[in-house]
C-alpha cells in the first residue's frame, strides 16, 4: 500500500511540475534552438516573460545571462527533483506507520518520533539549501529588475 502511496504523490507532483514548470523560485527560461532569445518567466500562476537578444558576437552578452539566470534556475529545478522524493517518501511512510502492524506494537510512539526527527532534519537541510540559493536568486531578481526598466 505504502508503495502505491509513493507512486501516486511522485508521479502527481512530477506531472504537475513538467506541465507546470514549476519550482520553489518562480522563476524558469528557455532557451530557443539557435540560441538567440533568452527567455525568462517570472511568477507561478500569472507568470511575467522577459526576452533578452544573445548576440553570437558578444561574450559578456553570453556569459552574464548564463551566470545570472540559468544557474540559480536550474539549480532550483534540481532542488525540487530532490524536493519530489521526499514528499513522496514522507507521505507514503505516514500511510505506512499509521496503516501496517506497526501501529499495534508497544513502541508506536517512539517510532513516530524517530519519524519525525527524521523529516525535520530533512526540512533543516531543505531551509539551508534555499537560503543559499535565494542568495543566487537576489542576482537574477537584479537581472529581471534591469530588462523592466
């Protein structure tokens, strides 16, 4: 049951994300097949679009928008791939204490409680990886705030 539980979140979170395109920042691009036009979308719902020309012929035109948006963007992207496992694992490990044998022994409470030390160590881990990137973002925050003016 627990397994089933996994596979119905993981794959209701990952559809959403890939039609979605979403991620804990807001913020995603794309980059078209010639690599002229850099597009970056700001926002989860109503979702703001920012094009910038890349010109073959100037490299700090190149390297600025690699280094200011599609690093900490794909960095976000990757944080929420991870993000995915653990919910999917969390829910269905809740499924799993409170709907298996477990739940009848003498010692339910300490293992709910090993449970939950577990996930907030994860959630601690989870925080400190955001607040780096949220560090990066302030970057690209800079650089979506010079294409609107």
């Amino acid at each position: 049951m627990s397994l089933l539980i996994f596979y119905l979140s993981f794959t209701t979170l990952f559809i959403f994300t890939e039609i979605t395109n979403f991620n804990l920042t807001g913020y995603s691009y794309n980059l078209d097949e010639e690599i002229t036009v850099l597009t970056i979308q700001e926002g989860f719902l109503n979702k703001k679009t920012y094009d910038v020309e890349i010109r073959e012929d100037d490299s700090t035109q190149i390297l600025q928008p690699l280094r200011d948006v599609m690093l900490p963007i794909i960095q976000a992207q990757s944080l929420w791939v991870h993000d995915i496992l653990i919910i999917s694992f969390f829910i269905a490990g809740i499924f799993g204490l409170f709907y298996s044998s477990l739940r009848q022994e003498k010692n339910f409470k300490w293992y709910v409680t090993v449970y939950m030390l577990i996930f907030a160590l994860l959630i601690g881990w989870e925080i400190n990886a955001y607040q780096n990137l949220f560090e990066d973002l302030h970057r690209l925050s800079n650089y979506t705030s010079s294409l609107k003016g």
